[in-house]
C-alpha cells in the first residue's frame, strides 16, 4: 500500500534569505567555503534532456563581505532541503538568495584552483577539469570545475546494496586548503510513474517507495503547448515530501503559490539527496552533495468520468 502524503504551502524561506545578503560586515574579514556537487540522472527527460552525470565543484576564498553575499554570487546557495520542512512547497525563486548589494570596502572573491580534484563512480575515475570563471566584475575571479557527460556510469553494488562514490582533492597548502579524502553512498534510483489531478488534489507516484525516516525534493513546473511548443506557465514550486512513493497536493493551495494546474503538461523533477562536510585547513565545512535525480514531463491527467 503507497502511503498518500497531504501536503501544503508554508511561508516563504526566501524573505529571511534576502534580508541576510544584506549584511554589512568589518573590513579586512576573510572566509571560505567550498562545495562538491555530484548530480546522477539516468533518464533523460524528452522536453528538458539533462547530462546523465553532472560534477561540479567551487571553492572560494573571500574578503570584506558577509557569507550571504558570497552565495549569491558564486552560485553556493543553502540546499532547497536545508531550507524547508518537510510538507513544505513554496515558489523556486524563493530559496534563491536576492540581488546582493554592492558591498563596502574593497571586496574580492577569488574562486581557486584546489589542485586535481578525482571523482570514483563505479566503472567510471573522473578527474574533473577546471574552467575559467568569466571576469565580468572586478573583484570576482577564478575558476571552477566541470565535468558534464551523457555517458551514465556503471554503479558498483556494496554488499550492502548501496553504491559508493570516492572523492579526492589535492588541497593547496597556499591559501589553507589541506588534501581532502571524502567517501559517500549514492542514494537510491527513483522513476516517476505519474501525475494526476482527481477530487481537487495532485498526486504524484513514483518507484520503488525510500525508507519511512527519508524525504525528497520535487520541484514542479507546469507547460502549455503554444503554436506545437510547450511553454512554462506559472511559477515552477519546490517541495520536500516524504519518500513515500507518492505525494499529494490540495490544488488549491498549490494554485495560490503559483503552480498552473490548468495546464495540459507538468514537468516534476524528484532528488533524493545525501551529503556531508569535512573542515580541512582554513575551509570550514567543505559540502559534498551528491543526487540521484529523475525528471519527467508527464500529462496532467484527470481520473476517468463514467456513466
């Protein structure tokens, strides 16, 4: 039996998140923060394909302005799962940090380069390249690294049957960033079965159901097909459900965030996540996140009417 989640909108996260980039702080402050993203989405989706196997890391060092202001400009904001509660859904652009504020002082942002950083996935050792962080302000530079590939990698099974992954940087001793040595367990494949609007509610199934005590995010975006082409309409909503194996959404509640349920297509993107941090020299809490992701677009499908 699929447990049937019910599932509302909460207030907005991203009000407090706004007024936190405008922090002022002290000249002559210096942090870091760095982060590892290891994205996995065996199944392209046939309206938005998506690169089977995504990687991409930043690691920046930062002077004379506040953490909020750096996550928004060197795309590090807080996971969407950090922010919200669980039954929670609420408009995308909302867990985005806001425009940050021209800062005071002198600031400097300087995305750096870590040394070789290696990723073992399965069949698959990755050593991700570096990519230059294009100069269009002058207090931000550097590099990141990116490796995006349409090759899925063959997963290797733990007795366990989970599948590991291995990550290594190298570190730079320069500027405080020790070797870092991580290890971490893929979540679970997930499928979208199905979305379907029935008796004033939305729900959406997927398989095989996670454990009881886990969540996963959805991120919801409805199109309606103009001159033959699907085109967004509304606003894309983000949720964090129980990995229950379906949720469900009053339609009303989900229309008063934005979601146009009038539409004749919904593209559902699902994530189960896991992640972990490390302090290694100068950088506090260096992120692992690692995704299993499936993304469909599906037709919005209203039970049948019978005689």
């Amino acid at each position: 039996m699929i447990a049937l989640v019910a599932i509302g909108c909460g207030e907005d996260p991203g009000e407090s998140n706004r007024d936190n980039v405008s922090e002022v702080v002290a000249v002559d402050t210096v942090g870091h923060l760095g982060r590892i993203h290891v994205i996995l989405q065996p199944s392209p989706d046939e309206l938005e394909p998506e690169p089977q196997l995504q990687i991409q890391a930043r690691f920046v060092e930062y002077r004379n302005v506040a953490e909020a202001f750096v996550r928004a400009r060197a795309k590090l904001p807080v996971p969407a799962w950090e922010q919200l509660e669980v039954g929670q859904c609420v408009p995308s652009s909302s867990l985005l940090p806001g425009a940050p504020p021209t800062p005071a002082g002198e600031p400097e942002l300087s995305l750096i380069d870590a040394g070789e950083l290696r990723v073992m996935l399965g069949t698959r050792d990755v050593v991700v390249p570096l990519v230059l962080v294009p100069d269009i302000l002058p207090w931000l530079s550097g590099v990141e690294y990116m490796h995006v590939d349409d090759r899925m990698p063959e997963l290797a099974v733990d007795p366990d049957g989970s599948f590991p992954l291995a990550i290594s940087v190298d570190g730079t001793a320069s500027i405080g960033l020790d070797r870092i040595d991580l290890a971490i367990h893929l979540p679970p494949a997930l499928e979208l079965q199905g979305a379907g609007i029935g008796e004033g509610r939305l729900t959406i199934d997927w398989q095989p159901p996670g454990e009881a005590t886990q969540a996963i995010l959805l991120q919801l975006q409805a199109f309606q097909p103009s001159e033959g082409i699907p085109e967004p309409a509304g606003e894309e909503l983000t949720c964090l459900v129980p990995d229950s194996g379906r949720a469900s959404f009053e339609i009303a509640t989900l229309e008063g965030a934005g979601l146009a349920t009038g539409a004749a297509l919904l593209r559902v993107a699902a994530s189960r996540f896991a992640s972990q941090s490390i302090d290694t020299g100068a950088f506090e809490g260096v992120e692992l996140i690692v995704e299993q992701r499936d993304q469909r677009t599906l037709p919005l499908l209203a039970p049948p009417t019978g005689g």
